[in-house]
C-alpha cells in the first residue's frame, strides 16, 4: 500500500492525472486493451478534466481504453446525481473513446436488471476471478463506505456476486454497486480522498481495528497488493 499526500485537491488531481496517464502510456505500450473503472462522486471531477485537457489527452492512446463504473445512483443519466453523467461532461465527452468501450450501469431498468446485465459484461471482459480492471479508482465517504458499500450492508462483505443491488437509506435512493472481489482483482486500485470532511473516516479505514462492517473501505485489498492512496492534506490530517 502506498499513501501520497498533496496540498489541496488541485494539487492532488494533477498528481493523479499524471500518475494515471503514465500508467495508461506505459499499459498500451505492449497491450491493445486498458481497462479503466471510475469513480462516482464530486471528487474525481477535476481530475477528469484534466486527463481531458490539452496538457494529458495527448498522453493517452483512448482507442485502446475501455470504461466501466464502480457503482451508480438509480436515477436517469441526466439527473444531475447520476455518476456517469458526470464523467461524460467532464472527461469522456471530449475524448476520443470508441462508444463501445464505454459501459455506464444501465439506470433505465429496474436495479436488480441493471445489475445482472453489468455482472454478464464484467463476465465477458474477465472471464475468471483472478483479473479485472487494470485501474479501479475508488472514493471514500465521511462514513469510511466505498463504491455503494455502506456500513452494516450485506454488500460490503459479498464474496460471490461481483455486482448487487442496495438501498441507501439516507438518499432514499437504489443503487448498482460492484462488490470487493472484482475491485481486489484489479491491476492497480487508487483512493483519491479530499477534504477535512473525510479525515474521519480515512483514519478509521486506515488506523482503525479491521471492521469492514463499520469502516467498508476497509474490504478493498487487492489481491497483488497494488493500493495506492491519494489523498491531500486536510483529509491526511488524521493519518500523517
Ligand atoms: C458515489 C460514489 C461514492 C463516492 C464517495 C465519495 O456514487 O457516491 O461512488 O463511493 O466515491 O461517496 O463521494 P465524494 O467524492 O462526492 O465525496
């Protein structure tokens, strides 16, 4: 595991856009496929826009990437909560990504349709349990949850299915949601945290006795030991 600690959330996205674009050169060198899961939430928002500006799309072969989400709010696409929306504004919308590649969790159906069509596509692109994405970026929330893993639910601890339907009590909302075996078979993992706000929880996750219930974060370790925290000061200030 390795932590990395910027300034603030500007300095921190550059990092990880570099980081990340480096990564990405390096993959497609020797291999025609890169895939990429993103991230919900507002966090990861500037870091899209920079690997969509002029300073990084250059860096990237995006013929070769292919897209996936780690989870989605059940709302239509252009609900300004829907995570994909968000990436296509800010990333996948200016960059030239084959539309084929880009796989966003299908809100148009029912939650428990829409998982089990995402659950027959990560079969297709990983056949077996022991490989999925070559980076997953992840985000944690000011209740140490991680994807749509929240404290005390039964996906958080879910060894089987790579994807389940949860209800968030406190949006009164469903969600899609992958689940930690498929995180944990990824190439490279990274958490971008950012903000006071998550000092909490990232002490808990990272300090804190191992208790995935409580602290879901916690239930992603990947299986090569591939885990990179990104994180910037104020949200450090409970681990530095
Ligand atoms: C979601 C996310 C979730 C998110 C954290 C952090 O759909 O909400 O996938 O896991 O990454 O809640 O969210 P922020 O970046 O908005 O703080």
């Amino acid at each position: 595991m390795q932590l990395n600690i910027a300034k603030d959330i500007e300095e921190l996205s550059m990092q990880v856009a570099e980081w990340i674009s480096s990564y990405i050169g390096s993959s497609t060198k020797t291999r025609s496929r890169f895939t990429f899961l993103l991230s919900g939430g507002s966090t990861p928002e500037k870091l899209y826009r920079l690997l969509a500006s002029e300073k990084f799309k250059n860096k990237v072969d995006w013929s070769r990437l292919h897209f996936f989400w780690g989870d989605e709010r059940c709302v239509p696409f252009n609900d300004h909560r829907n995570n994909a929306r968000m990436a296509f504004e800010a990333l996948l919308d200016h960059v030239p990504v084959p539309k084929e590649n880009i796989h966003p969790i299908n809100t148009a159906v029912t939650p428990e349709r829409s998982a089990a069509e995402y659950e027959s596509l990560l079969h297709q692109y990983f056949p077996d349990n022991q490989h999925s994405f070559d980076l997953a970026l992840m985000g944690l929330g000011d209740d140490a949850h991680t994807l749509s893993l929240f404290p005390g639910s039964a996906a958080v601890m879910e060894k089987k299915s790579r994807v389940m339907t949860v209800y968030n009590d406190r949006e009164k909302m469903y969600r899609v949601t992958l689940t930690a075996p498929v995180i944990n078979a990824a190439g490279r993992v990274v958490f971008l945290v950012s903000g006071a706000s998550k000092a909490g929880a990232l002490h808990d996750v990272m300090t804190g006795p191992y208790d995935p219930e409580k602290y879901p974060a916690q239930v992603i370790c990947p299986f090569n030991d591939e885990l990179y925290w990104w994180v910037d000061k104020a949200a450090a200030a409970g681990v530095e």
